[in-house]
C-alpha cells in the first residue's frame, strides 16, 4: 500500500453533524522506534506491547460550518477548555487533511481524558493521537455510508495516529503491534501499525507493566527533537541495523518463550536507545539517579530470585519493568518494599498487556 490508497475518492453521505467516541491505549516499544524520516517515516522497524489501564478516552462532536478556509475546533481535558493543546492539533489536522478532505467543512469539539494522571511523565501523545484518530476515522465511516471494510479503518486509522505521533500507530490494537518494514514480518509496514502476525507463546499472556514513576515533570527533550539527533548521528545505521536483528530475534523468542533472550533484547534495546541520546550532539542523559538505582535493583533481585523480571525504558526517567503474570505476587512485593522508595512521591502504575482501541459509543 501506498499513502495515496489513503485518500478517499468520493463520499456517498454528507452528515450535518454527529460524535464518536473511542478509547485508545498506551503502548511500551520493546524494539525503540528512534529516528525518522520526513512524514513520520521510521528509520527502523519497531515492536511494542499494547497497554491495557493507560488510556485515553476521547470524544469528538462535529457540526457543518459555512465558511471553510480554515480548521475550527476546541479542545477540552477532563473538561476544561485547553488551549495548549490546538497547536498540536493544528499541525495534526494540516498533517491529514489530504486523507480527510472533510475537515475544513465541520467544526469539531474534542473532549479528553486519560485514565493515567496528565502530570506523570508517562506521555499521552500515542494514546490521544490514536484516539483522536479513531474518532475521526469513525466520522469518514458515516461518510461512506458505513461500506468502509474494518481491515481498512484500522490500518488508515493507525496511518493517520502516526502523523500525529509516530508510536500512536502501534496502540490501536493489540496485544504485540509492528510498525516498520521487517523482511522476515509478513505485511509489516512504514505506513502503520500491524497486530503481530506469528506465533507468541503463553509465557507473554497478560504479562504485566508497572511503571515506576521517577520523574513526572515535563519531558527534557521532546521526541521530535530526539529523533532528529538521529541525523548525522555517528552511530545512526549501526543502530538501525541493531533495530532489524532484534526484531528477527524476537520471532524466535515469542515462539519458544524464552524469557532470558527475550530479557536481554529488551533491557539492551532500553539502553541503546538512552545511549543513542548520550551520544548524540547535543548529548542528553534522560536517566536520574534513582532510574539508575532501580536497575541495579532489577538485576540484584532477578539474579538472587531466578525471576525473570526485567526493565524497559522511554525516552525518559520512569521504569517500566516487565514481568510474567505467574510472578505477579512475588515482584509487586519487591516494588512495594524496595523500588517505590526511588518514585517520585512514591508514584506507580499496575499495568499490562492489553487488546487495544475501543469504540464506545
Ligand atoms: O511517538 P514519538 O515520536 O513520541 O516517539 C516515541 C519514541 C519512543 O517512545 C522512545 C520509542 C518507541 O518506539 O515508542
């Protein structure tokens, strides 16, 4: 498929006005998604587990305007009117209306809210584009007299989340979501997100996410200014390459279960993504002294345990550690007693695999 299957060549319904609802997950990349191309094309494959707690939950209302030279929208989180966020819209709606020649023509009231608190440094950007996404693919739905077939919506949906945030495109479904080109991942695309197509052993059912929350202020760097340290980056295709090997390695690993290769692909994905940021020009180190803490304590435990506990990171302070859902008990243990003492105001989230987006009215 190419972007052009994405535009749409006629409308057989012209609604005057409407709302759909979605809720979108977040989700947590075990192959890093970091560095990209103009369009918000990946310079590497990647994989993530959709989250299951983390969400959004938006609602668009829409209404025909008369004049239509320009986008007319507001937006509002947990109720109150956020201007903050138009720009980011603004830029989204630029980014899409090639694909959604609808836009201009209604004005959109957008009502937001995360299930996660806005202010713990876990980002919303993929659970709101994918949302925000949705809820607009739901209204080109009514356009098309709902002939649109799913396969379809999903992948345009995941095409257009990407737009607005490239990981957005991997939360639509779940429970493991490729987005990149992979030779050995049948229908894996730069354009969107696919559900992972082989198949991944019992080991990985409901395997859970708590993420541990060190920093809760604002991001240090934004990611669009981390991927694009990725140009010139001395190291750039070395990485790239490394990206494509781990994803060939996890194929085998999600079909046998082998939950020690499958930790050392994850927590070496983690921090070659952090040391691409330390490498970079600017250099940035996005790890805290208590991210550093709670590794070393990763480890300790998992070698004196036999666990098979592990941790994964964002371009970011927090930890999410990862663990199967056979060691719930014995680890949340472990957190409660040992690591919660490292997040800021004692702060945590209980999360874990989940299926994706869901319509809810
Ligand atoms: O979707 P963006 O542009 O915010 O980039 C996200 C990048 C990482 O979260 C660091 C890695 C990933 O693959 O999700």
């Amino acid at each position: 498929m190419t972007a052009q299957d994405f535009i749409p060549k006629s409308y057989s319904n012209n609604p005057s006005q409407g709302q759909h609802s979605w809720s979108s997950p977040s989700n947590i990349a075990l192959v890093k998604y970091w560095g990209k191309r103009a369009h918000q094309i990946p310079e590497n494959p990647s994989v993530s587990f959709t989250l299951n707690y983390c969400k959004t939950i938006t609602l668009v209302s829409y209404s025909k305007k008369v004049a239509h030279s320009e986008f007319s929208f507001e937006v509002y989180l947990d109720g109150e009117l956020k201007d903050s966020f138009k720009p980011k819209i603004e830029t989204f709606f630029k980014r899409i209306e090639a694909y959604l020649p609808f836009l201009k023509a209604y004005h959109f009231k957008i009502e937001t809210k995360n299930t996660f608190p806005h202010s713990s440094g876990i980002a919303s950007s993929a659970s709101g584009m994918s949302a925000l996404a949705l809820c607009l693919m739901s209204i080109e739905q009514e356009f098309t007299s709902n002939t649109m077939e799913t396969s379809f919506f999903y992948k345009k949906a995941s095409f257009l989340a990407r737009l607005g945030s490239g990981s957005a495109c991997r939360s639509l479904e779940g429970d493991l979501v490729v987005w990149g080109e992979h030779k050995e991942i049948k229908g894996s695309s730069n354009l969107f997100g696919t559900k992972y197509p082989y198949t991944v052993h019992k080991n990985f059912k409901n395997y859970q996410d708590t993420i541990l929350l060190v920093d809760k202020g604002e991001k240090q760097v934004s990611s669009t200014v981390g991927h694009n340290l990725m140009h010139n980056h001395p190291f750039a295709n070395r990485r790239f390459e490394q990206a494509h090997d781990n994803l060939s390695k996890l194929i085998s690993v999600f079909e046998s279960g082998d939950l020690d290769a499958f930790i050392k692909i994850v927590e070496s994905e983690a921090l070659t993504l952090h040391a691409m940021m330390m490498t970079s020009m600017p250099y940035f180190i996005l790890m805290k002294p208590n991210t550093l803490e709670i590794i070393n304590r990763i480890w300790k435990y998992r070698a004196q345990n036999q666990s098979k506990i592990c941790f994964t990171l964002d371009a970011g302070a927090n930890v999410h550690v990862l663990y199967p859902e056979s060691e719930t008990k014995e680890v949340m243990t472990f957190i409660t007693s040992e690591l919660v003492a490292f997040c800021q105001n004692g702060h945590y989230i209980s999360d874990q695999i989940g299926f994706g987006a869901e319509y809810l009215s």
